[in-house]
C-alpha cells in the first residue's frame, strides 16, 4: 500500500520512521522517500486499507505528530508549496518576538508567548517521544539548547533558535517542493474523462478514460494531452512530444501513424483510433517508472542515513561532557559551559546531511527525468559514472532499425510469402517488408506461424511449410542458400526449396557517431545477431575495435559476462533479445520508448526519445551529483565541526549556532539545486 505523508519536513524522523516500520513483525518490506514525501509498505499478510492507515498512522505520529498520513490518492493535491495554516503560529511568533525589542516592559510575555506559539509543536514531539524512549533527535536538541539560553538568561537567544529552526524548515520545504515538481509533472495523472465517438449517433460524448477500448475512436481537441495510445485517423496532424522524450519540436504525423498517450495536440482536433487500454499507454509506462525512480537508494544516501544515526548521540554525549567534566574539576564557570554546550546541541541536528544528499540523486532524476530519461533508482546514476565497458547492439539501437526493402532476388511469390510470413512480426524487419509488399495479405492463408528468436519465422501455407529467416534458419532444415552479400536481408523458402532472398538496407544514427566521439575513457563493443558481414561494417565506420555478431541470445549473454569479468559493464539495447543481457547487466540501458516491453522493464535505465546523445549527457550528470554530493557533505560538516570548535576556543555565538544548522541545511539545499540548471 502507498501513503502520502504531508507535512513531513524532518528527514532524520523520517530515516526513524522507515526504520521503525521495517522492523514491524507485520510488514514484509517499507520504502519511505522523504523528497516526495511517499511512504510505500507492504504487509506479511492481507490487511484492509483502514488498518493499515490506522498502523502506520500510529508510528508516523510517534516522530512527527503533525504529519497527516493519507491513502496514496484519496487527497486532494497541495496548491500552495506550504499551506497558509502551517503558517499562522510561525508568522505570530514572529510578529511577537519582533515587538519584544520595541516593548521593555512586556518583553518577557512577549518573548515567552511567542516561545509557545512557534515551539509548541517542538515542545510536544520532544517531550512524547522522551516518554516514548526515543530520545536523540533535533525536536530534544532544540528543546535543550532553548532551556539552557533560558538558565543562561539569553531570552532572545531562546525563542531565537525555535524561530529561526522553524523559518528554516519552511525554506527547506519550498526548496525541496519546488525541485521535486520536476519530476512529479511528468508522473501527474492523466484526464480521468474522454471525448468518445458513439458508433450509433456518431457524436463525440465524455466517457471515463480507463473504460475506453482498443478499437474506440476519441477526439482530442488542440491543447489537450492524448490520453491512450492510437492510430492517427486524421490527414496529417501536428503533436508536441516533450511530455515524452524531452524533445520539444513538434512531431508532423499523417494517417496511420502511432500517436502515444502524453503527446500535446498542437493545430486542430484529431480523431484518434484507440490501440491499447490506459493501463497499457506509454504515458502510463512513464508514471509508473517515475514511481520507482527515487525508491533506490544510492550507498551514498545510505550511509549519510547511518552516520547521522551515531553523529546525533555522539555530539549530545559531548555536549553533556563539556559541562559535567570541566565543571567537576573545577575548571571552568558553569554558565560558560553550559552556553558551549547549548551551541553544540543547536549546531548538531543533522538535517543538512540527511536532506541534502539524497535532494542531489533527486534533483538529478527530475532533471533526467525533464530531458526524457527514466532512471530507475539513485544507485544506477550511481553506477554510470563507474562504467568500464559500453556494449551495443546494432539493430535500432546504433542503426535506424527503420529498414527498406532494396531488391528481392529469385521467385516472384518470395517477398508475398516473406510478407505473410511477417504478418504478425513487431521487428523493424518485419515491418518493412510487410509495408513492402502492396497488395492484400491473407491472414487466413497462414497458419501456425512460430517465431524463433535468431532464427527467424516458420509458418503453413497451402498445406506446406514456409520459412523466413536467416542462414541459420535455412541450415537448420536442410536448405543450401546461394550468395554471399553484405547487404541485410532474409531468405525464404517454401517446402525444401528455397524460392529467393529478400534484401534490406539500414542506416547508421547520426547520433552513434557523436556517441563514440563524447564518450571516452570507456571501451566501445557491439554483440548482435546479424551477419558478422554487417557488424564489421557499422564497427568499422564507428571505429568501434571490439564487435560480434550472428549471436544468439545466449551467445550475447556468455560474452557479456566475460566482460564482466574485467570491470562494470552497461548494454544498450532495444529488443526482446536484448531482454537477457539488460537485465544481466550493471547497467542496462532500453533505448526508445518503443522499444520491446521486455526491454524496457529489464533495463535499469530508460531513455524515451531514441536518441544515442542521451548517453554521455547521463556520464556527465553521474559525475556532477558525485561532485555536489562531496561539496554538501564538506560544506555540511566543515562548518558544523568549524562552529564546534570556536564554541570550544570561546568564539562562537548561538546565532552563529543557528546558522551552522539552519543555514547550513539552506545553503546545501540550494547547492543541490543547481544540478537542475
């Protein structure tokens, strides 16, 4: 089950929260993702949505008792970045502690109203999770450090340190809210109604979109999102694809051709044929890889998380030592002391740590996600960077995969029977020779047709066997075949005579030249299926030294593994057979949305417009979040372990103390930020 957690702002609550809930004997497995505030929980056993919100409501109050907890879509979503109401007790506090300067006389009710407004809710965590055991965390810190300005007679400083905490965590809020919109727009959901022909009337009345068929004809109007996947019914129709591949020019497509769910009608209303159900959609194969891009946690964030877990203990057993051991040895003024050791309590919530790595790895996905890649989990932006060897394969991934019939040779019943043969084919081969042949294919002629991956089609036609496929196919049933050529293509056979060949060509993508050219320090190998003929030749215009072919699947998994053997190794693949080395892989990188559902739900990496430029862009962004995650995490502990020691050497100051964790916290914030520009 999914919850939404609104209001959560506490990234350690929430590493205690996640603990909390995984070590509950009832729940198999939780995942809680700070930045979009989702908490994903799966029981041992069934249990009903009311017991399970009751459940999990009753551990998310423990830690943050403001937090509302909501079935995953049964809220409405948020307007504002943070609501007005969250604000009210901050903006009166505020307003009081402001006229305290102003009003001698009543500064203290003053200054104490507004300690109560602002830090009530601080005040009531702190005080309930003391009961509760759970002691460590920065609701106890803030507490502690405002009773020791309080001792100290620091009044200001007191309802200072809850205000400036509390103004810090709604700017983290409106700084994480606003990087994480990135990426939450593109997972929105769809139009729930859409307009629908009734085939009786022939006009166009709203229907729920989730009950709409393949077959149905809808119209979507200019400005309006495709909601399911079809065929364009229209002349020719103009669309805006960014929602989908992060290419923002306009796609011009005519009669016949796929129109996706997230493309933008542009011009004029077109009339849609629909060709697959909502959950079925390309837009839904977005969402639902959205869902689990940010639930992978990087080693990095996990060992941030961990070391936060020592580091707040560790620093308030220090403070307590700062004044008990001193003073015991009547080596130091106790108010002195005290005053160090409230610095070290403000200056050591971990907040900074905990929000800013993990905002890194988000923000980095979001800014993927917005150029049309889907990473599926911080660990494979991780593991980019970290690559020895690139391995392609050829067809539709370095090469067009848009065939052309160029000649057919032998027979002429042979490119008929290749056609048919090819009727129910989804392989860019398959499709252009059924788009080759022009007159009418009998579906009912063909019987029996089976597809053999690296072989190729086996069907019956007229009571005889006819065969479509490669060499190998021909070897197989005892078949001679004649010629030798560098050119793709397919032979075809019918009974035991073979009838002729026909013969296909291909293009290099631009873009695999640029590829090679900006990808460097990696080496470069292509393992496919065709002719080694043809894979020398497309190696050798990329100059490209490592190459196979006329592999089967688990040829291109055997060799796969060998590299392995000798360093991280990520695949670039578009196709069913890619399937196997995807998910083998380090890195399994799916090109194109188009590509084989197969391929697409192997591979750790999805890149939607099938464009090869992709690739090296992620290198870089993978080495960017390696660099600001080092900047955050020297930027967060260099200066809280600077303040430590100026309040130790008596330089130091609780405004200084404040800053050094709100600051801080704001500053690697917005440093992580930046990774989106």
């Amino acid at each position: 089950m999914k919850f939404m957690l609104e209001g959560l702002d506490c990234a350690n609550c929430a590493a205690k929260i996640e603990d909390k809930l995984g070590r509950d004997q009832a729940i198999a497995s939780v995942t809680l993702n700070f930045l979009a505030k989702e908490l994903e929980v799966v029981f041992r056993e069934k249990t009903s949505s009311e017991e399970a919100l009751k459940q999990v409501s009753k551990i998310v109050h423990t830690y943050e008792p403001y937090t509302r907890v909501h079935l995953s879509g049964d809220h409405e979503a948020r307007e504002n970045l943070v609501p007005w109401r969250d604000l009210i007790p901050l903006m009166a506090g505020t307003g009081l502690f402001a006229a305290a300067f102003f009003v001698p006389r009543g500064q203290v009710f003053l200054l104490l109203a507004a300690y109560g407004l602002v830090g009530y809710d601080i005040l009531h965590t702190a005080f309930k999770n003391i009961i509760k055991g759970e002691v460590f965390d920065e609701n106890f810190l803030m507490v502690i450090a405002t009773f020791a300005a309080f001792y100290l007679g620091e009044t200001f400083e007191a309802v200072g340190v809850f205000i400036f905490y509390k103004i810090g965590e709604v700017l983290e809020e409106v700084a994480i809210e606003k990087s994480t919109r990135r990426i939450k727009r593109r997972g929105q959901e769809q139009r729930t109604t859409t307009l629908l022909m009734n085939p009786f009337s022939l006009e166009f009345e709203r229907a729920e979109t989730e009950h709409i068929k393949p077959g149905d004809t809808i119209l979507v109007r200019p400005g309006e999102m495709v909601p399911l996947d079809g065929e364009l019914l229209e002349t020719e129709g103009a669309l805006d694809a960014a929602a989908l591949t992060g290419e923002s020019y306009p796609l011009e497509k005519t009669r016949g051709e796929e129109v996706l769910a997230g493309e933008i009608v542009l011009e004029k209303p077109l009339k849609i044929k629909v060709t697959r159900v909502l959950a079925e959609s390309a837009y839904q194969k977005i969402q639902d890889l959205l869902k689990k891009a940010t639930l992978s946690h990087s080693p990095t964030e996990k060992m941030i998380t961990r070391f936060a877990r020592i580091y707040t203990p560790v620093v308030v057993i220090t403070a307590f030592a700062i004044v008990l051991i001193p003073w015991l040895l009547s080596m130091g003024n106790l108010q002195s002391l005290i005053y160090v050791a409230a610095i070290f309590l403000v200056v050591s919530c971990p907040c900074a740590l905990v929000v800013s790595i993990p905002l890194v790895y988000y923000v980095a996905l979001g800014k993927a996600a917005g150029e049309g890649i889907i990473i599926k989990g911080s660990k494979y932006l991780d593991m980019l960077r970290e690559v020895d060897h690139f391995v392609y394969d050829k067809t539709g991934t370095l090469t067009e995969g848009r065939f052309r019939v160029k000649a057919v040779e032998g027979d002429p019943d042979t490119l008929y029977l290749g056609a048919l043969g090819e009727l129910y084919s989804t392989h860019p081969i398959g499709i252009s020779i059924r788009e080759a042949y022009q007159g009418e294919l009998p579906g009912e002629k063909a019987r029996d047709h089976l597809e053999t991956s690296g072989f190729g089609i086996t069907y019956l036609y007229e009571g005889e066997r006819v065969l479509v496929g490669n060499r190998r196919l021909m070897a197989r049933h005892g078949i001679g075949v004649f010629g030798e050529s560098d050119v793709p293509g397919l032979y075809v056979a019918r009974g035991e005579k073979l009838l002729g060949r026909i013969f296909l060509e291909d293009t290099i993508k631009p873009s695999a030249f640029t590829l090679i050219e900006n990808l460097k320090g990696v080496t470069h190998h292509i393992l496919s299926g065709d002719t080694s003929e043809r894979v020398r030749e497309v190696a050798t215009a990329l100059k490209i030294k490592n190459y196979q072919g006329e592999l089967m699947p688990e040829d291109k998994l055997k060799a796969l593994e060998g590299l392995m053997a000798g360093g991280r190794v990520a695949f670039v693949g578009d196709g069913i057979n890619d399937g196997p080395v995807l998910a083998r892989s380090d890195v399994g990188i799916a090109m194109g949305l188009r590509g084989s559902d197969l391929a697409v739900e192997q591979s750790r990496i999805v890149i939607l417009e099938d464009n090869l430029d992709k690739i090296p862009r992620m290198v870089i962004l993978s080495k960017r979040v390696r660099t600001l995650v080092a900047q955050n995490i020297v930027l967060a502990l260099g200066i809280k372990i600077g303040v430590m020691i100026l309040a130790l050497l008596g330089y130091s100051s609780m405004a200084l103390a404040i800053f050094a964790d709100v600051g801080v916290a704001l500053l690697a914030i917005l440093n992580a930020m930046r990774i989106s520009y």
